[in-house]
C-alpha cells in the first residue's frame, strides 16, 4: 500500500504505569471482582512472588485482564495489547504500561520491549493465544514461548480463568450471563532457575500442559445453570457444519436452540451447557467435541489438498494507527492451499495486495459480529497494517480460522518438523 498514513510507532519503548493512574485501575477492577468473587487458587509460591516474570494468560473474556491485574497486586506490570485496543485511548494505554502488537506476526519490536520491561523489574503479561477463546477450550500456541521464557531469564506464572466463557461467549459477548464464582489457578509454573536448566522443548511442554481447560466441562462439574433464554444466539458461528447433513452454510441460532436450516434437525441447548437434540440422536452433546469434529472434518480437505473458500467479495478495512479504521475499499479474497490473498481497489482506483502464504501463519484472528454487528471479519497483519476483512456471502470465518490452523500443520509435518500438541 502507498504509505499515505502515519503508522503506528511499534519501536516506541514501554513505560512503568504512571503513579497517578495506578488507583484508577484498581476502581476500574474492583467492580468486577465484587460481581463475580472469583475462587482463587495460589500455587507453587507466586503469592509472594515480585517482579520481574513472565505471565501467561489464557483468554476468554475482558474479565481475564482485571483478574489478572488485580492478582498482581503492587507488582507494576505491562501487557501486550492488540492494536484495535488502543483506538481512541492510546496515551492512556501507553502510559498504563501496554505494549501494542499486530496479531500473528514476527515482531523483533516486541521481544525488545518485552526485555526492557524485565530489565525495568516489571512483570511482562501476555495472552499467547493471541484470541478469545471460540468455545472455552485453548487455542494453539506459538512454540516460540520457550525461546521468549529463556531470552527473559526469569520465572514464568500462568493464570488459567475458568468460567469467563460460559460467562460472556466470544459467539455472543453482548452482555454477561452472571456466573459467579468463577475460578483462576495462580501459579509459578517455572523457576529463574527451571528456565536455565530447562531445554525449550521441555518448557514449552510445561506451558501447554498447563494451557488445559474446557469452560462448559468446568460448568457441567460445577452445576452452574444459566437460565437465560437467549443462551444459545451466536453459537451457529462456531458450530457452522452441521453433523446431521453435513451442510455447511445453513446453520442458525435462536433463543436456546440451534438449527440446520438445510434438514431441519435442531439442539437444544441446556441449562448446564450441553447439546441435546429435539428429536433423533445427539451427535455432540458437548459444544468442544462439535468443534473439534469440524476441525477434522476441515483436516480431511486439507490433506486431500481440495480446500478453498473460492472467490469471496469482500470489504477490507484498514487499521494503520491507533487513530481509526479506514474504508480501504472492495474486492476478493481466496483461501486455499496456497494461504490466503486478498486484492482490493480503493475509491481512487489503487490497486492493494496482501498475501499470507501458508508458512508465515500458524493461526489468524477472527471476529463475529465486529464493531456492533458490522459483520464477521477476519484480520490479516503485517508489521505495518492491519486488514479487517468482511466476506460478503455464508463461508464461515471460523472455517478459515481452522483452515489456517491445519494448513500450517501440514506444512510442519512435511518440512519434517516435530509437532508438540498444543503448539504450532
């Protein structure tokens, strides 16, 4: 793209959380830790652990962040930030200590800025699933953690929320459900010293052993009913095939249920957040199980080498800065075996590309209904943009998503590379 806009300054270094500022977070917090009086688990030590360590975080909710930094208490903290967070308030995130990252790509940038708030004596916070949660279950994680845990030199803490899924669902986030308690497990994972003695593969295992949770399996073991009617609205845009039909543009949700519009059979979800079918057998009764027969049915195209989304029309924007998105304009967007390549002409008759081939993405992020229904979208960075971009049309994002996934474990596996299950 012709360099027209200012872009956002990613070299600029992080900054301690300005002293003044510091009582507004904890006010900010303390509402949502009054609601939801989460059950707090502290392990291994990490209540009286100071800074400087690094602290993994999984990520299903905006609740996970209050958590996190209510537990961390006086320890001064900085936290890697989306760029979309920063829109509208980015003297106030800077100066509470954010670190602004594009998703999903290589930022030398950020392992600078990430030594230099160790070499501060901060805690460096990151949420290295880069994504909210689609189902309450994890997402894969970048097997460079390990090499990030030994260049920092210090001990790794994890904090695993339970409950913020089944609370206020990625698929329908437009208001919270009141589960309460929710639950976090605390803990030092690694010591200074485990980090030095450790090889990477080794500590690399330890946090995706570690990265283990299933929201609606915590729900059914903790008897949490959430009576709401609207529970089930949303969930089609996870659970977009249909087990029944096998149709894949013709599911929708409502109220408690979700159906396929193509053979007419609907699930009824409960209480306990279980899928029970309204009439025939119930091929998923649990929503994680659902997804992950999607992801092997995306798996069987991938290694026959057939999939592809065909031409989508698509509108793109485009996030340069923190200041807000700009309508780049229409076009297409193919993802295939080849990855993905997106073309769009803006209002003068410029020409755009972006191209992500299969090798230089591990995931990719999505949204449903972004920015106040403006639609699903899925976002496509480099180092110095960021695309929105909307399909216009039924093929599901979080097909692409899962695509994106499993393209790059095919290319893993025939580079001849090991595959450690959690990490791509």
């Amino acid at each position: 793209m012709q360099d027209i806009f200012q872009r956002f300054d990613m070299r600029r270094h992080p900054l301690k959380t300005s002293w003044y500022l510091k009582p507004l977070k904890k006010l900010l917090c303390a509402p949502a830790i009054w609601k939801y009086k989460p059950v707090i688990s502290y392990e291994n030590g990490v209540e009286n652990l100071k800074g400087p360590f690094l602290m993994l975080c999984n990520h299903n909710s905006f609740l996970d962040f209050k958590i996190a930094s209510t537990l961390l208490g006086k320890n001064d903290a900085n936290y890697v930030v989306a760029i979309d967070g920063f829109i509208g308030r980015e003297w106030l995130l800077r100066r509470v200590g954010c670190i602004c990252k594009r998703k999903f790509t290589n930022d030398v940038n950020l392992i600078k800025n990430l030594k230099r708030v160790i070499d501060m004596g901060n805690v460096a916070v990151i949420y290295p699933e880069a994504r909210y949660s689609l189902c309450g279950t994890p997402a894969v994680l970048p097997r460079s953690l390990g090499k990030l845990a030994k260049l920092l030199d210090v001990p790794v803490v994890t904090l695993i929320c339970h409950g913020h899924h089944v609370n206020s669902p990625f698929w329908n986030s437009a208001y919270e459900r009141g589960v309460c308690p929710t639950e976090a497990t605390f803990k030092q994972l690694l010591t200074k010293e485990q980090v030095e003695t450790l090889d990477v593969d080794t500590i690399n295992q330890y946090i995706v052993d570690e990265f283990q949770y299933d929201d609606f399996a915590w729900q059914k073991r903790r008897g949490i009913r959430i009576c709401d009617e609207k529970r089930a609205e949303g969930l089609h845009r996870v659970l977009y095939k249909c087990p029944n039909c096998l149709s894949e543009r013709h599911m929708t949700s409502s109220g408690s249920r979700i159906a396929c519009t193509a053979c007419g059979k609907e699930w009824e979800m409960t209480e306990y957040g279980e899928l029970r079918a309204v009439t025939g057998d119930t091929e998923y009764s649990h929503i994680p199980d659902w997804y992950e027969w999607e992801r092997l049915e995306v798996r069987r195209e991938v290694e026959a080498g057939s999939y592809s989304s065909g031409v989508l029309s698509v509108v793109v924007d485009s996030l340069p800065n923190a200041k807000r998105f700009i309508r780049l304009g229409s076009g297409t967007l193919i993802h295939d075996m080849n990855g993905f390549r997106v073309e769009v002409t803006d209002r003068d008759g410029r020409r755009h590309e972006m191209i992500k081939d299969v090798a230089s993405l591990y995931s990719c992020h999505i949204e449903y209904q972004y920015l106040f229904k403006h639609g699903d979208c899925i976002d496509l960075n480099t180092i110095h943009d960021t695309w929105y971009i909307y399909p216009e049309g039924q093929f599901s994002v979080t097909k692409m998503a899962l695509a994106t996934e499993e393209l790059h474990r095919q290319f893993v596996r025939k580079k001849g590379w090991v595959l450690t299950n959690g990490f791509m």
